[in-house]
C-alpha cells in the first residue's frame, strides 16, 4: 500500500510507457494520462476494486478520479461484473435493437427531464450530435459557449474567447480552421449581461447555446443562483434550444444530475441534454436527449441525420444500466458524505498550514482553488 514517505516502485510503468511511446502518440491514448500537469512516471494499471488500483508494479492507490468520472459505484462492483460478463457471453454487437437499450433509455427518461434519448459511444458524439440536432430543428448557425467549458473534442466547440464582451471564436487548437469556430460565440461564465448582449446582436441566427450544467472541467465553477433558468428562459425568449452538457454531471452530483439541483426545483428544463460517465458504467457510452419534439427532427423519424454503429452496444447498455439501478438514494447519501469528508480534510489542512483556499461544490462534486476569492468564472 502507497502511503506517506513509503516509496514506490515504478519501473514496471516507465517500461510500458517507453513501449507505448514508440506506437502510441505520447504514449497515451487520452492526453491528460501521459502526467504532465503532475509530472513522474504515468502509472500503468492492472486491477481495480472498489476505491483501489493496483499498478504493474504492485503498488496499491486510494482512487479519488473514478476514471474521470464514470466509477460512482468504485471499481469491479460484482453485480455489475455479473450483468457485463452475463451479456457478453450473449455476444458484443449485433447491428440491431436490443432490450438493454430500450430499458437504459427508460431509466434515463425517468430520472431526468427529456423525453426521448439517442445513445452514442462517447460525450463528444453527444454533444456534436446535439448541436447538429438544434441547428437543424431551428434552421440557425449561429452557437454559444462559455470560456472554460469543454465539450468534447468538436472543431467548433474547441474554441477560445477572442477580444471583447460577445466575440466570435478563435480556434483552440492546431489543427481547427477559423472556418470551424467562426459560428461560435465564447462568452464568460456567470455573466448575465454578456449573454444578453450576445443574443441581443445576434439572436436571430443563434441555434443554441450550450453549458456545462454545472462546469468541472474548469475546477468546480457553480452557477450562480437562478443561472441556468436564466439560460434557458433567454434561449427560449429567442427561439434558440438550450443544451445542458451532464456528460460530467449526469447521475453524478445527484440522482438526476445538476437538474435534480436547479431545474427540478425551479420548474424549468433544458432544451436538450448530454449524457456520459457514469450512465456507461465504465464503458464507452454517452446520450443525449430533449423534448420529443426536438427529438422528432432526429433521422428515421426526421431530416437530421445522425448514426453508429456501436450505439447502444448491448454490452455498454448493460453495464449502465445496472449500474443506474444500483446507484439508490442511499448511494448518494453515502458519496456525499464521502465528499464532505473529504472537503473538511482539505480544507482544514491547508487553513492550518496558511494556504489561501476556496472549496467549490455542485452536488457531490468539488475542487480546490489556491485563491481567497470565490471563482465565477474561467478568469478567475
């Protein structure tokens, strides 16, 4: 076991990782595995179970990551194992409708506020899919994000804030054109008068605009009271959709994600909305969903065209849906208790060691920011 001043072998992991350099870009199949922000050697694993990961080198580690996100139930959760080893000896794709779908798609529908669900295989299928959904249905371009959010790895939402109060984006990466981000908007998060502003020149050629229901990817950033309805009631004011991004949120922070926070108490909900993490159990499998008649425009029923060939894998489906059935009131109660611990601990280690700090929360999710001053937006 890993603890303090224990050391830790790492040469089993440096080995694999010289090997993957050689066939895999950076050695990592995801860019934020390879330690860089952390430095040291990535740490290979070999097994999980419940909060704990053993690396190749047989060293064992307290998981506070939960694979970013997806593990709410902890690792090799054994009924879970049995329904995804259950299914698998059914067979792993076939091409066409399966039960497990249908019943994920009902859990989903029950727990959250949209009326019809597509699968896809990952958040940033959803959220491509989606954009492509809104702007089909309103016959628009036009689409806005916040600074600091991440959507996924889509041309036009990998973009940054150029200069000014509602600018037009600038690509976020090599390898985005101008062209792909000239139709979308960053504007700062929390600001009220800049999404006014924005809609106030632009309104009639915005399709939607789209936010983290709650951002983590920024550090836990909540929205301010009321934000969200604020969001969606300026959208429909327009005539533009309104996409929640739960990807991170979703049967995370609650039961029925940021949603069961905000909209369900103040009688509001989105337009439609992204699903991922831990509606997957561990597998490659994301969603999104709305208002059926926004739904209605999806192909066969409508025009937008969108598909997969492993959408709705029997094997992914299975592995979500058990692990939503399983995620009760009573697994909340006990993640946020866990959470809180956890705050207090943090919190009070670095108040004794004078380290200036806020805590930020949404539900069970939460980070740390080395500043005195509460942060409201990707700027600080």
């Amino acid at each position: 076991m890993v603890g303090h001043n224990v050391p830790v072998t790492t040469q089993a992991s440096a080995d694999l990782f010289a090997r993957a350099r050689a066939v895999t870009p950076g050695g990592v199949n995801s860019p934020v595995r390879a330690f860089n922000a952390v430095g040291g050697t990535p740490r290979f694993i070999r097994s999980a179970a419940g909060a704990w990961l053993t690396d190749v080198d047989g060293n064992d580690y307290v998981d506070l990551i939960c694979s970013w996100g997806p593990m709410l139930l902890g690792h090799a959760h054994p009924e879970v194992q049995a329904a995804v080893s259950a299914a698998v000896a059914r067979g792993t794709s076939y091409g066409t409708p399966t039960e497990p779908e249908v019943e994920l798609a009902e859990e989903i529908v029950a727990r959250t506020p949209v009326d019809k669900v597509r699968f896809v295989s990952s958040g940033t299928e959803a959220t491509m899919s989606a954009i492509r959904l809104a702007r089909g249905v309103t016959g628009r371009d036009f689409v806005v994000k916040f600074a600091g959010c991440y959507h996924g790895h889509v041309d036009s939402l990998l973009a940054s804030a150029g200069s000014g109060l509602a600018t037009f984006a600038v690509p976020g990466t090599p390898g985005v054109p101008a062209s792909s981000t000239e139709l979308t908007l960053v504007l700062p998060y929390n600001d009220r008068a800049a999404v006014e502003a924005a809609f106030a020149e632009h309104g009639d050629r915005i399709a939607c605009l789209i936010s983290e229901a709650a951002p983590g990817n920024m550090g836990v950033v909540p929205p301010e009271p009321g934000f969200n309805r604020f969001l969606a009631e300026t959208c429909r004011a327009h005539g533009a959709l309104f996409i929640s991004d739960e990807v991170m949120t979703g049967f995370r922070v609650t039961r029925q994600g940021q949603w069961g926070l905000d909209g369900a108490v103040e009688g509001w909900r989105p337009d439609l909305v992204t699903f991922g993490k831990v509606m997957g159990g561990g597998f490659p499998a994301a969603a999104f969903g709305g208002r059926a008649d926004v739904m209605g425009h999806l192909a066969p029923e409508g025009p937008v065209y969108q598909a997969g060939t492993l959408s709705g894998n029997p094997v992914a489906t299975t592995a979500g849906l058990t692990t939503l059935r399983l995620a009760t009131d009573d697994v909340y109660a006990h993640v946020g208790q866990v959470a809180d611990t956890i705050r207090t601990a943090a919190a009070e280690a670095l108040s004794a060691a004078g380290v200036p700090h806020v805590v930020q929360s949404s539900g069970t999710m939460f980070s740390v920011f080395f500043t005195a001053e509460p942060v409201r937006d990707f700027a600080g």
